[in-house]
C-alpha cells in the first residue's frame, strides 16, 4: 500500500508557544470511508461510524508544545 507523506519543519518563532496544526483530511481507515456500518444481522440498522462520526474523514490535530532546554 502507498503512502503520501506530510513534513513538519519544526522551527521557533521569536517567542517559543505551543503551536497547532492540521493535517489534510484522510479517509477513516475504519469504515473505509463510508462513514456508516452496513446493517447486519444482529443491528438491523446502519451504525455510524464511532471514529468519523458519519464524515468517512479523519483528520489529525498536531500540537507543537515549544519549551526551555533544561
Ligand atoms: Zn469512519
């Protein structure tokens, strides 16, 4: 399986502070991307997907939490 790759290039600020970042949306390895479980036997209903919440994306929140060298 082929995988894309997103770099971070770590680098401070004048003031050091924790920083965010999101990575672009990725599709929920979970249900596929499809957001909603099939019925089944024992659940005759579509189930949400609990990971996605339904959107078949997943995205990633990254926090850079700068600090002191000590
Ligand atoms: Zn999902």
């Amino acid at each position: 399986m082929s995988k894309k790759s997103e770099t971070i290039i770590l680098e401070p600020e004048e003031r050091i502070r924790k920083e965010g970042f999101c990575s672009r949306p990725m599709t929920c390895p979970y249900c596929h991307g499809r957001g909603y479980f099939p019925p089944t036997k024992h659940q005759p209903w579509e189930t949400m997907c609990p990971d996605c919440e339904g959107t078949g994306e997943v995205i990633a929140l990254v926090t850079i939490d700068w600090k002191p060298n000590k």
